[in-house]
C-alpha cells in the first residue's frame, strides 16, 4: 500500500498534497488548517533531495523509533539501542533525535552540555565512546522555547537542514529518536528518508490501555507509508521491586498488552521491559542502564530485544 508520503495524515478528503501545483488553493483545501501554510510553501519535489540521498547514503541500517503517545520510555529504549548496539566495538552506530519541541536524548546520553561543531564537511555529530555519535536537533535550535509555536514547513526545513547537513561519516546503524504520535516531523522524515530506505520501525508502548489505542495509530501510519515494522515493545511492563525483586502489575491489562495487539496486527512481539528506577536513573545520569546494570533483569530483555533487531536486519540485507 502506497500513499502519497506528502499528505498530511489530518489533512482533508481530496487533499492535493502541500507540494503539489494548487496545494493550498484546490476546492479541498478550502477550511483546512494547513491552508495558508500550504498556499505559500514552494511548489514541486525539493530540490535539496538528493544531497540529502547523498549523505543517508553513508548508512547501512536506519531505524525508526516511534511511539503512539508521549512518555512511554521512546527515548530511553532508542539511547538502550545505540548503546546496545555499541557494544560490538567494529560496528559504527549514530543515534539522532529529532523531537524538536522536547528534545531529550542529549540529557539521556550525557551529552546536555556539549555544543554541536561545524566542519566544511557539515555539523559534527557528538561521540559518547569511540563508535557512538549522538546528534539532537535540540543542538541547533535558536532558543530552546521558540521551536514550540513552529507549524509544518519551518519543522520541514530544519529536519532537513538537519539530515542534509551532519556528517555521520560511515554508519552501521542510524537510530532516529522521533515525537510522539503522527506529526509534520514524520512526514519530513519519510519524505526524506524514502529515497535512501528506512530499514524499518520499532514501535514502544506501555501495557496502558490508552497507549496501545494510539498505537495502532503509528502502526497505521507505518503501512500508509510503507515503512515495514521490525516490531513491538512493551515497556513499563510491571514494575520490579529492588529489594525483593518481586514483579507486580502497575497498569491493568484488559486487552493483553502490547503482546496481543501484536499479534492481532500481525508483528513481531520484541520484549517486555519492566518499570526499573536504576533505568530512569541511568538516564537522567546520561549512563548506560545495560552497562551500569549488566546482572539486571531488564538488561537481560533490553539485550535480547537488541539481538532479535540485529537478527531482523541482517535477514533483511
Ligand atoms: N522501563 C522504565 N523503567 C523506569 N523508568 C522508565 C522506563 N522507561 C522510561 N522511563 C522513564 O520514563 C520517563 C519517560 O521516558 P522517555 O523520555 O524515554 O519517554 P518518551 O516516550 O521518549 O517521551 P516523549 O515522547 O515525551 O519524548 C523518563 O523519566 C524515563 O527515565
């Protein structure tokens, strides 16, 4: 199934589509939101696009990380990834965050502090060890509040901008922290990333009813867009007390959790990872949890959702 990648998913029936001819003037268009948006955006497919296939070219593997709702641990199961990922020492992993209104993977990868650098070769991703770049679009904002009022094209120009301009070098893996839900920022990043291929898409959840609602959202934009899903992970998924290290249940499970919806929806189920404190407190000290807690039951899952990532692209090579 195709769509035309263009199209906002809010957009109307009818909806030409904000690059083409009439966009913003069509019947369609009249009462839409996006209308003055679209009227006055350029026209026609961007000219920047292939310098933006010239750099992606560089990258072996590029992963999607999404989400239905805010919160469910997206970031924190992206920086345990490209961590994770890291550990094999000959493999280069890159880890980028493009939420722009709440950037939150330099803090998680204790790297809030640093400034981006420019070279003539573009901006510098951040190296948090010797094969491990990070790079936040929070880096190149102006100010951390005026991104919060940014509507489609401006988003679109700095995702862009964003892609177009850092040098990863060669990569083995691109891991893409994203925003929540379907926003302009995923239309950017699959109008962007189409033409070099996204590998696929892991989708977090929470065992929350209303998390796993939305996410049947994000796996229906998956499909619109025909970005293939590697698979599901529940997160948060019962809490283990650190002394006793009992597992108790803090969300109520009606429809089975994340396992049932995927199998329902026909996915790859990819792990549990309990509600853990030493993982919240892993990130907010920019650590590794799978370092620092290697005897950890999370860590063990955390590891063997990686392994069936890694299995999953090298089957797809
Ligand atoms: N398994 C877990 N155990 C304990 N705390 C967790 C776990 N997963 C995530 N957290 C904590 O939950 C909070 C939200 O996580 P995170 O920022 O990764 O969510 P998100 O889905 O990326 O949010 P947003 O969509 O707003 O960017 C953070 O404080 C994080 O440390």
């Amino acid at each position: 199934m195709q769509i035309q990648e263009t199209v906002p998913l809010d957009a109307p029936e009818h909806c030409p589509g904000p690059s083409s001819e009439n966009a913003g003037t069509a019947s369609a268009c009249e009462g839409c939101p996006n209308q003055q948006i679209c009227a006055s955006a350029p026209r026609g497919e961007d000219p920047d696009l292939p310098l933006v296939v010239e750099r992606l070219k560089e990258i072996k593997h590029k992963i999607l990380v999404l989400s239905g709702k805010g919160g469910v641990g997206k970031s924190t199961f992206s920086s345990q990834l490209a961590w994770g990922l890291s550990l094999e020492e000959d493999k280069q992993i890159g880890l980028m965050d493009v939420d722009i209104c709440g950037p939150s993977i330099p803090r998680i990868m204790g790297v809030e502090k640093e400034e981006a650098h420019q070279s003539s070769k573009g901006w510098s991703p951040i190296y948090v060890c010797p094969n491990l770049a990070v790079m936040s679009i929070g880096f190149l904002l102006p100010s951390e509040d005026s991104s919060v009022i940014w509507r489609g094209p401006k988003k679109n120009g700095l995702i862009k901008q964003f892609i177009k301009d850092v040098n990863w070098e060669n990569l083995d893996y691109l891991i893409v922290d994203t925003p929540p839900g379907t926003s302009d920022e995923h239309l950017s990043l699959v109008q962007f990333f189409k033409n070099s291929g996204i590998d696929g898409a892991v989708v977090v959840t929470t065992p929350q009813e209303v998390a796993l609602q939305d996410v049947r959202k994000e796996i229906d934009f998956c499909r619109k867009a025909s970005i293939p899903i590697l698979g599901l992970v529940e997160n948060m998924s019962g809490f283990v007390c650190p002394s006793c290290k009992g597992k108790s249940n803090i969300f109520t499970i009606t429809t089975g959790g994340g396992e049932a919806l995927a199998k329902e929806m026909g996915l790859p189920f990819l792990g549990k990872i309990p509600l853990d404190p030493l993982i919240a407190r892993s990130c907010d000290f920019g650590k590794s949890f799978i370092d620092e807690c290697p005897e950890s039951p999370a860590s063990e899952i955390i590891i063997d959702i990686i392994n069936k990532i890694d299995e999953s692209l090298q089957k797809r090579q």
